[in-house]
C-alpha cells in the first residue's frame, strides 16, 4: 500500500508558486491544492453577501452556511462556493484588496485549515501551495519548500501579469502594495508568512519559470528518495 505523500509550497505573493506548484504536480501525477483560491473565495463570500471584510463572526457564519469545495476533474482544480465555479472572479481588484484582512481571521483560518486537511485526506498525492502549509497546516509533510524572491523581482513578475491581462499598471505601486502585503502576511498572529522549521528553500528571483519547476521536481525525488517513500511517478523517486 503506499502511503500518503504531501508536498507543502509555501511563500511570499509573487515568487511564481501557484504556476510552478501546478506544473510540477503535473510532473508528478499529484494533485494540487491552491489554498490563497480559498481565501480568496471567502473574500469573494465577503462582497456577495455584503459583509464588513473586517467582522469575523458575520464571516463565520457565512461561511457555515456556505459550501466552498474543489472541483478536482478541471485542470487546474476550480474552487467553487455553493457549487458555482469562480474562475478568474477571485483574481479581480476588489477580491485581491480584502484578501489579507480576510486571512487575518482566526475565525476563517481554522474552517480553512480543516477543509485543507479534508482535501489530503482524499488526495493521496497532493502538491498544497500557500502561506502556512508547511509550518501550520502539515507540519509533518513529507517534503516542504519556502520559495522567495526579492521584493522587485516579485513586484516586476505580478506588473507583467497584470499588463497581460491589460491592466494599465504603476510598477512602483505594485511594489509598495508587495510590501506592505509581506508585512501584513508576516506579522499577523494567525498561520504568520514564514518559513517552515526545516523547509528546503529555492530563490527564484533569477531562475526561469522552467528552472524554477526543474529545481522543485529535482528536490522532490531527491527527498522522496531519500525517506524511502515510492510515490509511483516515474523518474526514479
Ligand atoms: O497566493 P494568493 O495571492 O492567492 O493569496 C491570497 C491571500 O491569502 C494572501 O493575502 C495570503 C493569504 N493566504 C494565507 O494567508 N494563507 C494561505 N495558506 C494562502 C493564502
């Protein structure tokens, strides 16, 4: 029987994780978790139900009465709430500005965490990428990774986005809105930005896309290996 395998992805907004979590699980044959999707789809909550970001019982509640799940058979996994596919919805302005305060709450964090720790009991292969993966949700992961870049590397990858996205973009305030989301990240006292105790680290901040997957896959069979765990993805791991 093989055991479960969990490989937590964590790190500051803009080092490149959710793309580079996605292909390497595609690599692997894992499945792959995108746990800022899930705050960003109680943020989502938040404005639809026209609830204060900043009043965490009335988010609470909501969120008890709502059903947030994830659609495991599109590629990559769609979040939805109440059975309705958010798409690129959460990635709008108005999401993208209460999402840390909506993370902020001890209320919100414990229901996400526990819908997490759901996903990997019924996903025995998963790749999870976030904030906290590693030093909250699975401490006891079989292989975690902190992914950083410098702030400006950061702040100049999520400009090129938004420029693809035809956004007019001040890159100086992209910047400047990079950090003081890493402040705030890093200094809340619920599930802080930082690095897991005993993570593997990759800077990416002058690595390709393809290097930055490279390195992962590389890191991922070498520890796997080394645990002794078979995880049936090919490549010697
Ligand atoms: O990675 P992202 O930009 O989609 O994350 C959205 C927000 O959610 C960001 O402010 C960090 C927060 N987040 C978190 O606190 N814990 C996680 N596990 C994932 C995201």
């Amino acid at each position: 029987m093989n055991l479960p395998i969990i490989v937590t992805i964590d790190g500051p907004a803009g080092t490149g994780k959710s793309s580079a979590a996605s292909e390497l699980a595609m690599r692997l044959g894992f499945d792959m978790l995108d746990t800022g999707a899930m705050y960003r789809a109680v943020a989502l909550l938040s404005i639809e139900s026209a609830i204060d970001p900043a009043d965490e019982a009335a988010l609470a509640v909501a969120m008890d009465r709502s059903q947030l799940s994830v659609d495991f058979s599109s590629r990559p996994p769609a979040i939805q709430l109440n059975g309705r596919n958010l798409h690129e919805r959460i990635r709008d302005a108005d999401v993208t500005q209460i999402v840390s305060l909506i993370a902020s709450h001890h209320e919100v964090r414990v229901r996400l965490v526990q819908a997490q720790r759901e996903v990997a009991a019924q996903h025995e292969r998963l790749v999870t990428e976030g904030r906290d993966q590693g030093s909250v949700v699975f401490p006891d992961a079989t292989v975690r990774i902190w992914l950083d870049a410098r702030a400006e590397v950061r702040a100049h990858r999520r400009s090129e986005e938004l420029r693809l996205r035809g956004e007019q973009v001040d890159e100086a305030r992209v910047l400047a809105e990079i950090i003081a989301r890493d402040a705030s990240d890093r200094g809340r006292s619920e599930g802080p930005l930082r690095k897991p105790v005993g993570a593997d680290s990759i800077d990416t901040s002058n690595l390709s896309f393809a290097a930055v997957v490279d390195d992962l896959e590389r890191l991922v069979r070498r520890r796997l290996h080394e645990a002794n765990v078979g995880c049936g993805c090919g490549g010697g791991a």
